[in-house]
C-alpha cells in the first residue's frame, strides 16, 4: 500500500520510512507527486497535523500520513512548539537547523529551568474525508543542553539532553535514537493503530 508523506522533510521520511517497513507500507513524499506543502496555520500539533495529512490526501488520492513535531520549552510557556521549524527566523536568522539550535542557546543564556520536551503528532488517514483519523502522540522530556554534542539526527537533536541516556538524541546511535525519540514513540503507536485498523 502506497502512503504519501505530507511533508518534504529528508529527515522525517528516512526515519517513518524504516519505522513502518515491518508492515510493507510504501512511503512516498508528497513533493515527489507534485503537491505543494499545506497552510499550518493552527496553534496545535493535531490540528496541523491533520490539516497536512488532508491536503496530501486530497491532492494524490492516496492515503496520507502527516506528522507535526515540535519543542516545547517549559520555560517559554511551551513554546516554540508548532513554530519549533521557524525559531530562528523570530530573532534575525535565516530559517535552518543550526540557526535554531543557535537562537536557542542563545535566549536560554541564564536561564536555570531547562525542562522540554520534543512532541510528535501523527495523523494518518485512509482519504481526505477520512471520519476516523489515526492520531499517535510521542513524547520525551528532557532538557536542553548548554551546548550542541553530536552528529546524529537533526533538528533540535544535538541540544535535546535526554538524562535516562546521559546523552544528547545526537549523541545516540540511529537505532537507539529511532526507537525512544518523540517520533519514534508516535510511530510505534501508529503502527499499533495501522495494524489493527487498516490491516
């Protein structure tokens, strides 16, 4: 069964695409079919989640699986959250990883609280007017380190300090990272839900 991925995110798509081999599901990016990215124009992760997998199941005729991902610093009220990708951009920067992980660093200078938590919601529908959509939720608290360690992964990996690990997401190996990071947690549950639902 092919899935378009509602996102043109490498990074995502190399991590979903070997979360959900075991059910030999294709993975394919909605980029690839000529289907521009959808507005996100909500202030939750669900709601843009499902906004993204509807638009790539309405513009493919496919089944679509979307995923909204995000920080959450305790410190910030929860913030950046679904805004995690645009961080940058709110102090100067151009928009990229490293810029992220820089305007981070920097507006946490001094601040002792450094509880966050990366959230991944997924939402996978069979259509467009799916009633029933599949909504995983993976999340993992940690907090944010003083300095980038690591060269696995992307994102806010290399600063996400995970204590049960000792370790930042980047400093771990793939393997380790795929299966306790948010994204993994949510798509070990989608792959529950995939299984029992549409299976």
């Amino acid at each position: 069964m092919k899935i378009v991925l509602a996102s043109n995110n490498p990074g995502k798509l190399v991590e979903l695409q070997a979360m959900l081999a075991p059910l030999g599901f294709e993975l394919i990016t909605q980029g690839s079919l000529g289907i521009a990215e959808a507005a996100e124009p909500y202030h939750t992760f669900i709601e843009n989640a499902l906004a993204k997998a509807r638009h790539a199941a309405q513009h493919s005729g496919l089944a679509a699986l979307a995923d909204d991902a995000g920080l959450c610093v305790d410190a910030f009220g929860g913030l950046p959250g679904v805004q995690t990708a645009f961080y940058a951009t709110r102090f100067g920067y151009p928009k990229s990883d490293d810029n992220n992980v820089r305007a981070l660093l920097e507006q946490m200078q001094g601040i002792d609280n450094r509880r966050a938590a990366m959230v991944s919601t997924l939402v996978a529908l069979r259509t467009a007017e799916d009633p029933e959509p599949l909504v995983a939720v993976g999340r993992v608290v940690g907090e944010i380190a003083r300095a980038p360690a690591g060269s696995n992964g992307f994102g806010f990996d290399p600063v996400m300090f995970i204590p049960a690990f000792g370790k930042t997401f980047a400093e771990l190996p793939v393997a380790v990272k795929n299966a306790n990071s948010h994204r993994g947690r949510a798509a070990q549950a989608m792959l529950a839900l995939l299984r029992e639902r549409w299976l």
